[in-house]
C-alpha cells in the first residue's frame, strides 16, 4: 500500500508548469522565500550565481583576459555592496521542488544568448523576445518548441496538444521516464522555464478546439507566427482559415522527406490554403465525414505522391500490423532546425516566400 500511496499522491499534484520568482532585494520577498524554505525541507537549492556573475564580467571585456583578482574585484564593484544571496532571482520549480539562484531577466537574456552574437544581432534578438508564437501538436512541435525556445524566437509561446505523453511518444519526444502520462503541453512547457524562465508559456491541454482557437490566436495579443503541427485534418483546415482571416503566416513541417510548408498570410491574404490543395469544402460537411472519407482529402496536402516509399508503405500497415504512422528522431530533430530557423527568417523580414521546401537527406547525401 505504501508504493501506491505515494504513487496516488504523485498523480493529483498539480499540473503547474509557472516557476515562482522570489527577489531577495524585494519588498518582503526574501521573508516569503525564507518561509517556503522552512515549510518545505525537501527542497533542493542551487546557487551558481557567482560563476554567472563571472561570465557576465568576461562578456563586459571582450578584449583581454582578466586576471582572477581584477574579476573578483569587478564582481565586487558590480554588486555595490549588495550580498550576492540578495542579487538577481531565485527561481523556484514546484514540480520538481529545486530553487535556482541566478541572474535576473535582463542579465540573464544577454548572457543565454551571448554566444548567438553575429548571427543574431542584439536588435534582432530584442525584436524576437516582443513576438508570440503559437505550437498546435506537440509530438513534432515539442522539439520546435523547445528549439525556439533555445535560440530565444519569441518572448511568449501557446502550446496546444489534448495528448498525454506514452512511451511510444519517446522515440522522437526528448523527454524523462516520470513524465509518462503528464500532457505533452505541460512536460514541454516545464522544460522549457527549466531552460529559461523568463519565457511566457501558456498552455492548453485540450489541444486547439474550435471554441478556444480563436484564444490561442489572438487571447492577450495576436500571434505574429503559427506553427501548425496536429494530426487533425479538422484543425489544421480550420486552424489555417482562422489564421488566414487575421493575416498571420502559417509554418508546418511534415517529418518526412525535409517537407517545409510555408504560407505567408501577412503579405498575401488572398494566398490559396495548402497552396490550394484543400479542396473547397465547409467546416460541418469535413467534421462529418469518416476517416476513411478524410483519406483523399489529406492525402494532398500532406504531400502524398511525393512522400518517401517507407512511408508510403507504413501508411499500408496502419491498422494491420502499427497502429500510427512512423515518426523518427533525426527527422523530427531536423524538423525543430529547419522551422525555427525559418520562423526567425520570418519575423525578422528577411524570408518572403510562400511554398513547399524539402531537405531531404537521400537526395542530398548519396
């Protein structure tokens, strides 16, 4: 009874994925970090601040290398007699109980992304932290997600899956063991305050509905960019129609062949969905056909004559001998690459193109 005890209790905690921020210099904020120390002892703290701290004075003299006494003297005339325990932000994961000392958001950000200069100058990395981007799927969108996130595209990501994570998912989902059964928008947007928490993250565990979609695009400020990863042939016609009406470009990649699909709403409204490959059809007729009806359908827009002959074959074995169409690591990874680079191309104006790209590994290496 014991190991289900604990086990029923792991279950019903609740599915936050918002670290808490305490700033010790703040008013009475030091008071409420001390007290959440006292009521729960088995917390674990981390505090690397002071080899922050040494990394943000290297950045500040990129131009000869400072002795240990000239850093720590700098580190000193930096905190200006404040201790180091009260400077920047403790960071607390209620998920996983840690608390992490470090940096505060601005000084945080120009050191995460330090090692991103030329490639992203500061006033493009400060224009990408003002945009919203939007993840609907989280088996491929996870790792776009997380990659965004990484290179720090977008200062605010939705993400909108109904799933729960299943050890089949782990294939392609980098992700631990004890979040088996967590829903993937939850373990994906814990991740990714693990990575950095000053990234807002809202989720919807329904995944992108027609009641809430409409939310997902424009709730607390419209989207500049929606990433379209679902297996729903509903959603992602309905998802695109939506988008179109509000101007906004559509990224979808397809995980087989390096299929890149790029829609770009914002400079051409009037640009045919799917590159007119959805056939002209309303919403009530498409959610009242079977799946079997949906087949000729889908088959175009996902690029059917042009997907590679596994694939063409495992989409055969569905129901015979696997039960869902293959989706590897390496082209779900490949995947995560080629749309966030794309999405920043996007944001940063300097990719105009509507169309269907592939980078396709067989064709270009052989």
């Amino acid at each position: 009874m014991m190991i289900q005890d604990r086990v029923q209790k792991t279950k019903h905690e609740p599915l936050t994925y918002s670290p808490v921020f305490y700033r010790a210099s703040g008013s009475g904020e030091k008071d409420a970090l001390l007290a959440l120390l006292r009521e729960n002892p088995a917390i674990k703290v981390y505090d690397e601040l002071h080899g922050q701290l040494k990394e943000l004075i290297k950045s500040r003299h990129p131009t000869r290398v400072l002795s240990a006494e000239e850093t720590e003297a700098a580190i000193a005339a930096h905190l200006a007699g404040r201790p180091e325990e009260d400077y920047g932000v403790w960071v607390y994961y209620p998920w996983s109980e840690r608390l992490v000392h470090l940096l505060d958001e601005e000084e945080f950000i120009a050191m995460r992304t330090s090692r991103n200069i030329y490639k992203i100058k500061v006033e493009e990395r400060d224009l990408l932290i003002r945009k919203k981007i939007g993840v609907i799927g989280l088996s491929v969108g996870q790792t776009i997600a997380l990659t965004l996130a990484m290179e720090r595209i977008g200062g605010e990501l939705r993400l909108a899956d109904f799933d729960d994570l299943e050890l089949s998912n782990m294939n392609r989902i980098r992700t631990s063991v004890h979040n088996l059964g967590v829903p993937k928008v939850i373990s994906a947007a814990r991740e990714i305050a693990e990575l950095d928490p000053f990234i807002k993250v809202k989720c919807y565990t329904d995944g992108a509905t027609e009641e809430n979609l409409q939310d997902f695009l424009t709730g607390g400020g419209q989207l500049d960019l929606l990433v379209e990863e679902c297996d729903s042939l509903n959603v992602k016609i309905l998802s695109r129609i939506r988008a179109k009406a509000l101007r906004m470009p559509v990224v979808m990649e397809m995980n087989d062949r390096g299929m890149l699909d790029i829609e770009r709403y914002d400079l051409e409204p009037d640009y045919p969905m799917m590159h007119g490959l959805i056939p002209d059809i309303d919403m009530e007729t498409l959610s009242n056909l079977t799946t079997e009806q949906k087949v000729p359908i889908l088959g175009p827009m996902v690029g059917g004559e042009a997907m590679s002959s596994r694939m063409k074959y495992s989409l055969t074995q569905i129901g015979k001998t696997i039960t869902a169409w293959p989706q590897l690591a390496s082209s779900v990874m490949l995947g995560g690459g080629m749309v966030a680079d794309t999405c920043r191309r996007i944001l940063l104006d300097e990719l105009k193109v509507s169309g269907r790209f592939y980078v396709d590994f067989e064709q270009l290496i052989k």
